[in-house]
C-alpha cells in the first residue's frame, strides 16, 4: 500500500472524546449510541446544530443548498482496481479495498466538493451478528471449492455506510395506446375419421382492437439510487429491505470508529437512473389501466414536478474475498440483517456430479431394458417354443444322418 502525506480533510472535523477518561468514543451499533473503547461510558450521538427530521431539498437547487464534506475526522484510500474511495479513522490504516480484497490501495486527497449526507440510517446489527452470518452463509453453499472457507478470511468483515441519492417526485403520466378484445367465431372444418371425411365445428378466438387514451398522476417517494463504486449494482440492488423511514439526521458521531464510502455517482446521473425507474413502474402502471385482453403499442408520456432529493449512508455489511484472482462480496444489511453474496462454483464438482446422475441414469435404464426381456420371453406361447424346440431337434438328426452317411462313404 502506498501512503501519501495528508492535511486534515476539515478543519471542522470532529474528534469524540470520552468525557470520563478522554478516549476515543465510537459508535456501537448494538447500543445504538456511543461507547468508550477503554472506559466503556455510553452517550447518546451528539446531533448537529439545527437538525431536526430528514430534509428533502428541491433537486435544481441541489448543489448551491448542499453542505459539503462529512464533518469528522477521516483518511480517505481509493482503490485502484474498482475505484471506490473508503474513509476510514485517522488511527486506521488498510492494506486492502473494503469492496474487493485488493491490495492496490492508495490514500489521496479528500473532496472539498463532496455533499455531505442529509441522513442516515445507523447500524442496529452488531458485527458479531453479521460474522456468524458469514459464517452460516458459507457452510450453506453447494457445489463451491473446498478451500473456499479457508480462504475468505472472517476477520475482514468491515461495517460500512453506503452512499445513496433518494427522489421524491411528482408524476404525471398520458398514455395512449391500443385495447384489445377477445372474441370468438365458431368455424365449420373437415376431418378425417376411420376414412371418412366428416364436418366439425371449433371455436376460433379473434382479437377485437379500439383506440384508448388515459391519464394518472402518482407520488413517488424515496427512489433508491446506489452511489457506490464498490459495489457492482446488481448486488447492491439486492438489498432492499432498508427501511427509509427510519432515517436520521446526519450526525458526524455515527460514523466514528466506522468506514464510510464517497459517492462516485453524481447527483444528474443519479437522476437519470431514478427517472428509469420511475418510467418503468408508471410503463406498468399505465399497461395496467389501458385494461382489455391485450395491449398493444402503449406509449407514456412523463412530467416531473416537485423533485427533491437526498443523500443519505445506509449501513452495510461488507466482507471481500478474492478467489483464483477474482473479487467477490459477502453483505449483511445491517439494519435489518439481510444477506446477500457472491461466491464462486467448483465446476469439477459439478462436473462429478453431472457423471454419477448420468451413471445412475444408465444403471436403471440397464435394469429396466432386462426385465423387458425376461418378461417378453415369459410371455411367448407355449406352442412356439415346442415348435422352436422340434425345428431344433429335426435340424440336429439331419446333421446327425448327414454325418453318418459321410462316415460310411470314408470307410467305403
């Protein structure tokens, strides 16, 4: 790991200090407050001037209105390999990525430009909980390399808050499309039976279609975007048992003694990625009011209003591992316990078992075609095996005669 010489990245940070003893206090999930590592004095997070609830702030004054940087003591290490950019405490040094094990980690500059979350959702999980899930998720896995629990090593389980954008919006939609009707005509048709051409009759079905247009407006809250680098988005997009509502004003003592991830995915590309889905869910919506049988060539026309937006770190869970050079993610949501993983598979095992299915397969089909036989031979009629049996024997005498006669015919 390369180290570069660092200034304090705010020189408004803060620093937590136990009022008892003067040690470092970190926030312990199981707690839900803020515990001394050496005195164990507990305190609740101390809140920021002037917070109150989650704060939405209209998206087009997004970036004038946003305060900047994350308010405590951090060290920030980008990984060269997925790019992501952890924060860790000053007195932590990492020699590997949170996100993918790799050891091309360097510390770099923070971001003056960066927002600073509006909310969180605190850990509630307890690290203790998410190793022994790690655990029973491993044990769980079928058909993966044995030396797979070896290698994924357990103490690299790191607790970190996740960057996410959250939109609300107003929505207002037109559609316009086509509404079909199913009907049915009975048809008179030609069969032929025993030789015979006969005349039937079926029911035909037949798709009546007409014009249909409509409207709908719908309020969209808390779309969830990821912001994360680390991880890939089919995995983070996995976890969805977060629960927004529980959301906190952003307080810098949560994050102490816990990693935090910069965002990677700007504000405007965030916005595109919610609009997707937004027009995804109203294409459903509106396919759903066109009504009818079918529906065909639905188009859906969107107008935001109100948009609004957040950024928030939700807790997770994150344990890296790399096997035959490849990363892969353990995640425990760690608000609600979630799992969610990625592990390789041995395909020599699978490989093995394909074969002895296959060997199986055979031995049955060898069993089954042999009492086949044996049935079908106890089943022939008597009368044929007693003329089987006296073709046989007549064939034996005349080689028999044939064989005498051809005996005399030497001694002659």
């Amino acid at each position: 790991m390369t180290q570069q010489t660092q200034q304090p990245a705010n020189p408004q940070a803060q620093q937590f200090q136990c009022p008892q003893c003067g040690g470092a206090m970190v926030y312990d999930a199981g707690l839900g407050g803020m515990k001394c590592k050496y005195c164990k004095h507990q305190m609740a997070v101390p809140a920021q001037p002037g917070a109150s609830g989650p704060r939405e702030i209209p998206l087009a004054e997004g970036y004038q209105r946003a305060p900047r940087g994350l308010g405590v003591a951090t060290i920030k290490f980008q990984c060269k390999e997925c790019g992501a950019s952890v924060n860790t405490a000053p007195n932590e040094r990492t020699a590997s990525c949170t996100y993918c094990a790799s050891h091309s980690v360097i510390e770099v500059p923070p971001d003056p430009n960066l927002i600073q979350p509006e909310n969180l959702v605190p850990f509630r999980v307890a690290r203790e909980v998410a190793v022994t899930s790690f655990k029973s998720w491993l044990a769980d896995l079928w058909f993966r390399p044995s030396k797979l629990k070896t290698m994924a090593e357990l103490e690299q389980v790191f607790g970190v808050y996740v960057p996410y954008w959250t939109f609300d919006s107003q929505v207002f939609s037109r559609w316009h499309a086509e509404r079909g009707w199913y009907y049915y005509v009975t048809e008179t048709y030609q069969d032929n039976e025993n030789g015979e051409w006969v005349t039937k009759t079926r029911e035909v079905r037949h798709t009546r279609w007409e014009p249909a247009s409509g409207q709908r407006q719908d309020f969209f809250d808390d779309v969830l975007v990821c912001a994360s680098k680390g991880l890939p988005e089919k995995l983070a997009d996995s976890l969805t048992s977060f629960d927004t509502k529980q959301l906190v004003p952003y307080a810098p003592g949560y994050l102490a003694g816990w990693r935090a991830e910069s965002y990677a995915v700007d504000l405007p590309v965030a916005w595109t990625k919610a609009q997707s889905t937004i027009q995804s869910t109203q294409q459903s919506r509106c396919h759903s009011d066109v009504g009818g049988d079918e529906v065909r060539g639905l188009q859906v026309q969107n107008q935001y209003s109100g948009e609004t937006f957040k950024h928030v770190l939700l807790p997770v869970y994150v344990a890296a591992y790399r096997f035959d050079g490849k990363p892969y993610r353990f995640l425990v949501n760690g608000q609600t316990g979630e799992v969610q993983g990625e592990a390789p598979y041995s395909w020599v095992k699978i490989t093995l078992l394909v074969l002895a299915i296959l060997a199986v397969i055979g031995v049955i089909a060898a069993i089954v075609i042999s009492r086949q036989e044996d049935s079908a031979l106890r089943h022939l009629p008597t009368s044929s095996v007693f003329a089987s049996n006296t073709q046989s024997s007549r064939e034996s005498m005349m080689a028999l005669r044939l064989g005498g006669d051809s005996v005399r015919l030497s001694r002659g």
